[in-house]
C-alpha cells in the first residue's frame, strides 16, 4: 500500500471516528422565571453535563423578566468559556428576554427568538433601598454615584458580550442605559439575534451547518438535524431554592412568621401559630440569604411590627397602627429594590398590599379584644377580691383578721372595726388586704 493510499484512508479512518464522536444528542434546558443563584446554577452545571457527555450542543429556552446581577455573571462567564455550542432561544410565544435575559441571550454562540416575543430593558433600577453616596453635580443637583457606577458597570458588560458574539453593540448599550427594549422583528433587523424561529426542530434547521467558536478557540460545525434531544431538568433542591429565591414568596413568609409569632405573643399557649410562624420567619431568613437585601427595608418591616405590637399598650388613637402599615408598606416595597437585584422586586398591588391588609386586620381585631380585656374587672387572681364584702373575724385595731370569700385573710383597717362587722376590700398589698367599714345593707 502507498504511503498516499494509507494517508487517505488514516486520514478518513480519523474522519470517521470523529463523526462518531461528536454524534452526540442536544441538551435542553429550560429557564422559567427570575434569574437566580438557583437558576445559575442549574445552568453552569446544564453546560458542564453537556460538555462532560459530548452534546452536540446546548439549548437555552428562556422566558425570563430579570434578575440578579450575580447571578448572571456566573452564567455569562460560563457560557462565554464553554466548549460546547450554546444556542439560546427566547420562547414560547409571548416570552420575554428582559434585563438579565437580555444578557444571556446575547451570550449564546446562537441567539434566537420566537414570534411574539421581545427583549431588552436591561436597565439596573433602585429606588434607594441601597443608600448610595450622593453628591452635587456642576448644576447643583443631586447625583445617586452607586446608580451610576451600576449602569456603568453594566453596559460595559453588554458591550464586551456583544463584540464577543458579534452583535449590536449600540443598541446593546441602549438596552442598559435607556432600557430599551423591542420585538423579535426589529431585533433580528437590528442584529441583535441571529434568527427568528416559530418552533425548536426549525431553529435545528436554520442553524444547520454553521460554524461557531467555542470557549478554547476551536470551531465547531452545527449538525442539529436529527439528533436526540434530553431535557436537563432541575434537582429538588435548587427547585425549592428557586421557589424561596423569588420575592414575593420571602415577603410573604416574612409577613406569615411575623404574623404568627405576633399571635402567639399576644395569645400565649397556642403553640401551632408560634411554632408556624418560625418555621415560616426561618424561611424567609433563608430567602434572604440568597437574595440581596435592603437592611433599611428589613427594619422597616420590624418597626411596622412593632408599631403594630405597642398600639396594644399605648393609647395612640390610632397613629401607632397607622404608623405600623405604612412602615410594612414602605419596607417591602425598598427590601429587594437594590441595583444587584436587577428588576427583582414584591409585587406591590397583588402580594403586598392584600397581605399588609390582612395582617393589619388581624392586628386590628387583637388590638380591639385585647383592648377591651384591659378595660374589664380582674375575674381571676387576688386582686379580684377587691371591692368584695366580707366579715372580721377578730378585732382589727388596725390589724387582724378577715373571712372574705370563704376565706381567712391578715387585713389592716384605717380605723378599729370590731368583730363580726362587715368589711370592704379597697386594696391588696401582697398577702394582705386593705379594708374598711362597709355600710351595712339596706
């Protein structure tokens, strides 16, 4: 055999043992909602699975209105490093790449969208939950450094994403600064996706031989038509991190634990409502833990509480309890509004305000029966005794003794009574009454 005929057929032997290679299935995996340490990780690991079991490539279908800043570096970083091809496809119908998502879908080696669907707005947004240093600018007015510093940050960080994949980098500094956002027509006239696709077999399709660059600088060809396709679904724990990572349902455990340790402090023995509202208060710390938060919101929250809690001891007329729901209604509104937490934040009308309502109506039967339990007779205890008739049992001059209420007492008069007479408590100091010369009956 010549030396060119065994070139060839190593060279075709090679071919072949690479076409088995890489005839790997397409991994999918699906993103659902808020951008989170949850979902980053469940992303970072997608890619390595992917890399790990030679996927032909990796698909991203994403519907997601924002998230965290952290949380998506991560994801950036591992895509843009991954050597596996990453195609990220904005759907179903009616879905929305928005802020975070904007980011993402810029990342991938392919970045498609589908009818009726819409990306940008990626504008990092707070509303002072994250006290920034502010100072005066040339005209005299304020100016928020830490916003600024955010917005920087960020659309710098599009733009290096944009020239990475070769895509628009106006308006993907557009996006960050002005938060604009558009459809899937003007974005794919814009260059912002490289296609519009009605279903995942005709991205396949559309895709099918182009030529990307991966991670480690090698090229890799698509070859999607036909492959397997294995959904990379997310693990029990990250599915309930991902549950508390979102901000409506941290408010409303925090309210629940509030709401329940509230009721066991001012009702005392019940035990289930206490033992729920920890359970409920750990919960939500744990929410917390994985969100970044506000501490000035935080307190916000604990004061409302607290205003709620001292209404019951301290007449206000009302300002106490008033002052209380405002502080719960401005504490969650500026718990989760922090540039970190990009477009993360409690729905006001449909979570907070309803269970503010609520508990300020529980609060506020307590406070009612509670408040007029203060204004009854004591009915039990020996401060009851008081206002009671009894009979001296031996001269009191001024002490001696008395039988009130079927019992004998040490009892002290102002002035000598003498046996037998009748008696009336006044006062109890201890173990001892204080009595007095009771009229007798008419």
């Amino acid at each position: 055999m010549s030396a060119t005929r065994l070139a060839g057929l190593i060279g075709l032997v090679a071919l072949l043992v690479s076409g088995v290679a890489r005839a790997g299935p397409v991994h999918v995996v699906t993103v659902d909602g808020s951008i989170n340490p949850a979902v980053a990780d469940h992303l970072i690991r997608a890619i390595d699975r992917a890399e790990a079991e030679g996927a032909e490539a990796l698909l991203i279908q994403l519907d997601t209105p924002g998230g965290l800043v952290a949380s998506t570096k991560d994801i950036i970083q591992a895509m843009l490093n991954a050597r596996v091809p990453i195609l990220v496809y904005v759907s179903p119908h009616g879905a929305w790449a928005g802020s975070a998502g904007a980011f993402i879908t810029l990342a991938g080696h392919v970045a498609a969208m589908a009818p009726g669907t819409s990306i940008g707005a990626a504008h990092p947004v707070s509303i002072g939950g994250g006290g920034p240093a502010r100072g005066n600018d040339e005209e005299g007015g304020g100016r928020d450094y830490a916003a600024e510093k955010a917005e920087n940050f960020m659309a710098a960080f599009m733009e290096s994403i944009a020239k990475r994949r070769d895509r628009n980098v106006e308006w993907a500094v557009k996006a960050v600064r002005e938060s604009v956002a558009i459809a899937q027509d003007e974005a794919l006239e814009l260059g912002v996706i490289d296609l519009v696709a009605n279903s995942r077999e005709a991205l396949f399709e559309a895709v099918e031989g182009r030529e990307v660059e991966l991670g480690d600088g090698s090229m890799r060809t698509l070859d999607l038509v036909g492959k397997a396709v294995i959904e990379f679904e997310m693990d029990l724990l990250n599915r309930f991190l991902d549950v508390l990572a979102t901000p409506d349902i941290a408010m409303l455990l925090i309210l629940a634990g509030m709401l329940g340790l509230y009721v066991e402090f001012t009702q005392p023995g019940g035990i289930v409502p206490g033992v729920v509202g920890g359970i409920a208060l750990l919960l939500g710390f744990i929410s917390l833990q994985i969100l970044p938060f506000s501490w000035l919101g935080l307190i916000l929250i604990f004061a409302g509480l607290a205003c709620l809690a001292l209404e019951l001891f301290i007449t206000s007329y009302g300002l106490l309890f008033t002052a209380g729901l405002a502080c719960l209604l401005l504490g969650g509104t500026m718990i989760f509004d922090l540039p970190e937490a990009n477009d993360l934040s409690v729905s006001f009308w449909k979570v907070l305000v309803p269970a503010v309502a609520a508990l300020g109506l529980f609060s506020g039967i307590v406070i009612f029966v509670v408040g007029r339990s203060f204004g009854r007779p004591q009915v039990a205890g020996i401060h009851e005794l008081v206002g009671m008739v009894g009979r001296s049992h031996s001269e009191l001059a001024p002490e001696g003794s008395v039988f009130v209420r079927g019992e004998f007492w040490t009892a002290r008069a102002d002035e000598p009574i003498e046996t037998g007479a009748r008696v009336e408590v006044t006062d109890v100091d201890g173990l001892e009454l204080r009595v007095r010369r009771a009229p007798d009956p008419s």
